[in-house]
C-alpha cells in the first residue's frame, strides 16, 4: 500500500496547481485523475486578467488570443461594441491549459497516475485511504480537485444542496478571415437564454460556443443552443457540430471546505462566480491556498486544516456576495441590463477592471446601484414603449 504526504484528487487547474506548490515544496505528492492527458474538456476557456496577478507559471504559449472587450447583444436583434484600449481577458483551450499546468506539476516531483477514478475516501491508520478500484493508496491529507461530480466533496458534506448552472459548450472550427474580425473581442448575448446568457470566444481555428442558464430555468438548453448558432451572422450556416453538456456548481452559500485533513478546491467547492460563472481563477488560487495551509499544518504538526475556511471566507465569499446580487439584476432583468449598458458604456469598463482585478464586485455594485436609478427607470420607460412599436 503507497503512502504519500498528501494526494490530490482530480488533475484540472486546481489539482494541477496544488500539486505543483505542493511538490515544490518538498512533499511527496500524488495526482489521481480519471482521465488521460491531453483530455477534452468542455469549458468556455475565459480567463480574467486578474490571473495573472497569481499565477506562478508563465502561460503565455497556451493562450490563444486576448481580448480587449465584447460585443453585446440582446436576443441577437441589438448589439454593441465596448472594447477597452486595455486587455480584459485571456481565451484557452483547456485541453492545452490542463495539460501544461499538470505537466509542470509531475516536473516539480508529483507522480501522476492518469485512468484512476477515485471511489471513495476513507480515515486510515496514518491519515486516510484513498481508494481507485482495487488500489488503496495511503496519505496525510487530502486535497479534492474533482470538480462538480467528485468523490471528495461527498467525502466532506455528502447531503449538502447546489446551485448548478447547466451549460452545452461547443469548439466551431472557423477560418482565419473570421477569427481575425473576432480576434479582440468576445460576444455576449442577454436575452436569449432565460436567466443566463450565449457567448463565443475567439481560439485558434475555432470559436467556443455556449450557453448557460440555471438548471430548472433553463429548459431544452441543445434548443436554445441550436437557436443561438442559427442567429448567429458567422455561424448561422454550420451543421454537424459537436456540443457536450456539463454543469458548472456556482457559488451559493458558505459552507465547510474541510473535514480533517481533507480540503475542498475549485468546481469541487463550488467555487466559482456566480454573475460570468468564471471558475478558473477561483480554481487555482483556491488550490494556492490550500496548499499554503497544507504545509503550514505539515510544519506544524496538525491534522486539521479547518484554517482553509476562514481564508476562502475572507477573501471570495464577500466577492461572490455581491457578483450573486449583480446576477440576480442582470438575468431577471436581461432587456433592462443591456438598455443600461448601452447607454452608460463606461459602466461595462468598470465591471472589465473587476475581470483585471483592479476592481471587486463590491465596489462594481455599489457604482452600479449609484447610478442605476435613473437609468433603471430610462430603460423601464423604452422597454414599455416597444410594445407599442
């Protein structure tokens, strides 16, 4: 039976970068991971530029493009152009991410047994039994990066409830002429999807398409997916695509990220925003963390890593707080939203400085309730006036 320092379950952003601090740092490390690398993974692929404020490891040969804004649209009737003369965010394939983010993961010392789903976990003599199959493998701690689905999470609160958004996400093949136009920017649709939003992001030689929207709202999502593809000027006349469906857990309430020795990270905690339904960042930073917490109890001595809770509750909880309230406006209120962009367009390059992380939701709230008034009542105004158009 193996015995490690700690094991890291699942080997995405999160279990990659954990991994990667972790065997930095001296301990010995396992990654268990379900899947073989380089794996699909559906995935929009945005990250905010405030990544690179954290990140530890030089990504720029795995980015495809970096965009400067979007282009709104509401239902795919209107739309409008708000691009920054700054970045606002990077466009990955998460295959290339994954895979390069594991790599210097095993570079740094981890070992990395791919094809192995875990099935559960266990208290063991000398910490705890990790169990793939008929392989038990035995460690100090646990870190769970098994996104929405995994073992761990029920392992730490198996009845606890969720808010999953479900999305369909697709990679277009597209030529170089299309990708060019929409090499800057990145589109957005309101209106659309009920209580969610369509997007397409520029990659090399594909667009990513996608919807989301929250499960119990959103019904007949490949419908509404179809439909976006069809309105679409650039993609109206594809066929034979593949999509993949997956959920995204967003953010709802706190809840322990702990028991014992074993730590939730990533999709696993469901971290992840609940206004863009970004989990990348809150992927690897979460890991950061967990890590750092990891090796201070090493050093300590300590079996428990409760430590872990107060700093994911201090430094995302108040963020994703506030980005649940901007959520709850923008998708019940899809027409007026887009209405209040359009006319205020500087209010898109205050909510761009939170993706650069010179911002917080916090703050974005606050300007958007300062002004949001009259410009709430404008928008009501043309809304009630197009029905007599």
């Amino acid at each position: 039976m193996s015995t490690y320092d700690v094991i890291v379950v699942g080997g995405g952003p999160a279990g990659a970068t954990a991994a990667y601090r972790l065997a930095t740092a001296g301990l010995g490390v396992l990654i268990l991971e379900k899947e073989k690398f380089p794996r699909y993974k559906p995935c929009g692929g945005g990250l905010s530029l405030k990544i690179d404020r954290i990140l530890e490891l030089d990504i720029k040969k795995i980015v495809d493009t970096t965009v400067n804004g979007a282009y709104f649209s509401y239902g795919q009737k209107e739309g409008t152009y708000i691009l920054s003369d700054r970045p606002v965010a990077h466009m990955v394939m998460r295959d290339n991410l994954d895979f390069y983010l594991i790599s210097e993961a095993v570079r740094a010392g981890a070992t990395l047994l791919t094809e192995r789903g875990v099935k559960g976990v266990s208290h063991g003599k000398s910490g705890y039994e990790v169990y793939t199959g008929n392989q038990v493998f035995n460690c100090r701690y646990v870190v769970g990066a098994d996104g929405v689905n995994g073992i761990v999470r029920k392992f730490i609160r198996p009845n606890a409830g969720r808010t999953i958004v479900a999305s369909i996400e697709a990679e277009i093949p597209a030529d170089n002429q299309l990708l060019e136009k929409h090499s800057n920017y990145v589109h957005i649709d309101f209106g659309i999807i009920p209580y969610g939003y369509a997007w397409a992001f520029p990659k090399k030689g594909f667009l990513s398409v996608g919807i989301a929207g929250f499960k119990g709202v959103l019904k007949k999502p490949k419908d509404y997916f179809d439909k976006f593809i069809k309105g679409h000027p650039a993609l109206g006349d594809i066929n034979g695509y593949k999509y993949r469906g997956y959920p995204i857990p967003i953010f709802r309430n706190p809840q322990n990220m702990t028991k014992g020795g074993v730590i939730l990270t990533g999709d696993a905690g469901n971290l992840v925003d609940p206004f863009f339904g970004e989990g990348i960042y809150y992927a690897i930073r979460s890991a950061q963390i967990a890590s750092s917490v990891v090796c201070e109890n090493i050093r300590k001595g300590s079996p428990d890593l409760s430590a872990y809770d107060k700093f994911v509750s201090e430094e995302f909880y108040p963020e994703f707080r506030a980005a649940q309230k901007v959520s709850q406006f923008v998708y019940a209120c899809p027409r007026i939203w887009y209405d209040i962009l359009t006319e205020r367009t500087e209010l898109a390059e205050k909510y761009f400085n939170v993706l650069r992380g010179e911002s917080k939701y916090g703050i974005f709230l606050k300007e958007l309730k300062a002004m949001g008034g009259s410009l709430v009542k404008t928008a009501i105004k043309k809304s009630i006036l197009r029905l007599f158009w």
